[in-house]
C-alpha cells in the first residue's frame, strides 16, 4: 500500500528524474508529484506546472495536496529559502536552509567560512565588481594558473580557469562586463588546485550525515577533456581515485568541520552537502560546494544505492541520521550524456527523440531537457537532453551497457562523449 502523502519533488530535470526513480524503488510504493517535471517524470508519478522559482507556488502545492516530504533538486529554490518557507509551514524537508546555502550561494562566503572552520581549499582574494582595477592588478600579478569565479549562482558560467595571461584578461572582462548580472557583483581569485577531481555526497540532518558513492563528472563538452565547460557530459561512480582512506579523510577534514561550523554559526545543514575535491598530494581539498545533489552525478550514484531513500530522506529531514547507513551495491554505473547540437552554445529545440522504448532493461534513460509532443513523441527541450545509464559489475561493464544504449537512441544534432570514464579505467588498471 502506497504512503498516503505524497512525496514532492522540486525540479525538472536528470537529477530529479534520478531521484524520482530512486524513490518510486521503495517498498512503501510513495506517491510521488513532481514540480514542474518533465516527461520522463511522468511515468513515475503527477508531474504539476509550478516551477521551482515560484516559492509561493510551491509552498502552496505542498499544504494543498497534504504533502509529507519535499525533496529540494535545484539550488536557486534552496539559496532563496525554500527550505525555510516549508519548515515555517511544517512541511518536512530535504535541502538546507537559505542560510547554510551559502555555502553554494556565495563563494566568497564559503571561502571564509573554510578559513575560520579550517577546511582545506585554495588560497583567495575577493573584490567588488566595481574594482575592476583592483581585480586587474591582482590577477596579473598572479601566478598561472590562476581560477577567476562569480561569487553568486551563475548556472555553471561563473568559473574560468586561466592558463595564460591572455585568458586571465579576457576571463576577467567576462566577468566584468555585466552579462552576469548580479552574480558577478563579488570576484573571487583563487589559487589552481593540482591533482584529480571527484565529487562526494553526504546527506546530512544538522550534526550527523551518511556519504553516498563518490563519483567524477565530466565538465567540458569535448573528448580529451577539451572545449568549453558544460554542465556535465557524463559521470561514473564510483570512482576509484576515491579510496576508503580518501573518504573518511574527506568525512573528517571536510564534513564534520562544515556541519560542526554551520551548527556553530547557526544554521545547521539539513540536506545534500556536494563536495567537489580536488584529490592530490595534500590530500583532498575543497574545490566548491553545492547545496544539493549533482546533474549527472545523481543519476549514478543512486543507482548503486541499495538503502531505502526515501528513509534517509526522512531521517535526514527529522534530525534522526544518526545511526543510519547508506549502503552502496557492488559494481559500478555510467552516464552518458546526450547534448543537443551546438550545446553549450546556442541550440535547437524540439527535434523528435526516438530509441527510448527500444533500451535494454538494464539500461535508463533520464530525461533532462525533454518535453511531451505531438501524438505521444518525445521532443528535446534543453542543452542536455538524455543520460543514459547503464549499470555492470565493473566499470567496463557500466561503460559498455551505457553505450549500448546511446546507439539505440537518435534525434536530429545528438552529440555525446565518447570517452566517458576513461580516468576511472586509468586508475582501475593502474591498480591505485
């Protein structure tokens, strides 16, 4: 028999298709709504148009339809205190208060509360936008390479990583130059971080947490790890740079300090603390937080998780982690990413997607930029339309069910990477 209040899920994209799938595997059968969702959503429960930015909207929906959980995907809702307009309700919640999403919010922020809670991250300097000659002078002062970030939420624009002098120029004039807006009122200047990234995920209650598969995300739109940064093209999990000494060192240098931190300054984190390191000889430091789940790490690392999530959710939410496990099933997934043309540039919408009923049953496809067309078809609505997911008993395996099912999927300017995880099989090989 199904929970009689539903569970509501904010956000319509591959992460809250992930997360809707992960929910609708309980054993309590959860009736799920999704706000707005999106058509792969729609198989799994009510998808209902209020958009995550309508925090009224959704406040409203989650009273009206006697909600009993509602589980935060994007950031914007969270830094601009949805969490805080639902607790006031008395609507349980997954995602961390406009507080604590600070953390992610202003990165000038979470660099000081680094330095005052002693988390390892990258040496910086900040600046108003208005001291462009300030910023200047800093920079070319600077040893290469040098990192240049928009303080606030800048939907994955705000981060240029400069090589040479005339890419620290021309990244700061982009930041300068107002196409931002507001998020680029504050600059940050950080120091490089050397080593290998990945990402870790720890669902937290205030004072306890419980980390989920690590994983590694695939940022630029090219093979080799070259062009533009996107979204992310693709993800693995988990990823063998982060060994079980690696991540109880990040548990014990990185997320105890910030949950003891933000309980000290008042504003304990409920929610998905997203830690993206920077893995290298001294250890793992911080390269940035996120105030929620990644897009595409979401969609394999749940997954590979064979604890009820809907529990930890709820415990999450109540305050009563402690105790818990988050338990995560042998082998390994991948995701690849399907892109409409010219992404991350300027891209079409509304070319016909065909293949998806053709997937094996050991494959997914989640839906990121999709959207219902005419007489039941499919449509690409977004930059990243698909992730298709595959699960194996080894990363190989993963890798070879993942693209399986990219061959039989088809819409007119679909481009994907075709090296995805390439560095998990590296350090695999290795033996590292």
């Amino acid at each position: 028999m199904a929970d009689p209040n539903p569970v509501l899920v904010v956000g319509g994209g591959g992460r809250e298709h992930a997360i809707g799938w992960s929910l609708s595997r309980s054993p309590r059968r959860p009736i799920l709504l999704f706000a707005p969702g999106n058509p792969g959503t729609a198989s799994l429960g009510e998808n209902v148009p209020v958009q995550p930015t309508d925090l009224d909207g959704l406040v409203a929906l989650a009273l009206e339809r006697r909600v009993g959980l509602v589980v935060v995907g994007p950031e914007a809702p969270l830094v601009a205190g949805l969490a805080d307009r639902l607790v006031a309700a008395g609507v349980p919640v997954v995602g961390p208060s406009a507080g604590a999403a600070r953390i992610e919010g202003s990165k000038a922020w979470a660099n000081a509360f680094m330095a005052r809670h002693g988390v390892p991250t990258a040496a910086s300097a900040t600046f108003a936008g208005s001291d462009a000659a300030g910023a200047r002078e800093y920079v070319d002062r600077h040893a290469l390479p040098v990192v240049l970030k928009a303080d606030g939420l800048a939907a994955g624009k705000g981060v240029i990583v400069a090589t040479t002098r005339a890419e620290a120029s021309q990244g700061l004039e982009e930041l300068l130059g107002g196409a931002l807006g507001a998020a680029a009122a504050i600059i940050v200047v950080e120091d490089f971080l050397q080593g290998e990234e990945a990402s870790v995920f720890a669902l937290c209650d205030g004072h306890d947490f419980v980390t989920l598969a690590p994983a590694q995300d695939h940022k630029r739109i090219g093979e080799g790890d070259t062009g533009p940064n996107t979204g992310g093209m693709g993800a693995y999990a988990p990823a063998p740079l982060v060994t079980p000494e690696v991540l109880e060192a990040v548990e014990e240098r990185i997320i105890r300090p910030v949950l003891a931190g933000m309980a000290a300054e008042g504003h304990p984190y409920c929610g998905v603390l997203y830690a993206g390191l920077m893995i290298g000889r001294a250890g793992p430091q911080v390269v940035e937080f996120n105030c929620r789940l990644g897009d595409p790490e979401t969609q394999v690392v749940l997954p590979l998780l064979e604890t009820d999530l809907l529990e930890l959710f709820e415990r999450a939410a109540s305050g009563s982690l402690a105790g818990a496990e988050a338990r995560t099933g042998a082998g390994a997934a991948a995701c690849v990413v399907l892109a409409a043309g010219g992404y991350p540039g300027p891209y079409a919408s509304g070319a016909e997607i065909t293949g998806l009923d053709s997937l094996a049953d050991d494959v997914v496809a989640f839906h990121a930029g999709t959207r219902a067309g005419a007489d039941g078809a499919v449509e690409t609505a977004g930059g990243r339309v698909l992730g298709i997911v595959g699960r194996g008993v080894d990363l190989p395996a993963a890798l070879e069910r993942a693209y399986a099912g990219v061959d039989r999927v088809r819409f007119d300017g679909m481009q994907y990477r075709r090296d995805i995880g390439r560095r998990g099989l590296v350090v695999t090989s290795s033996g590292s």
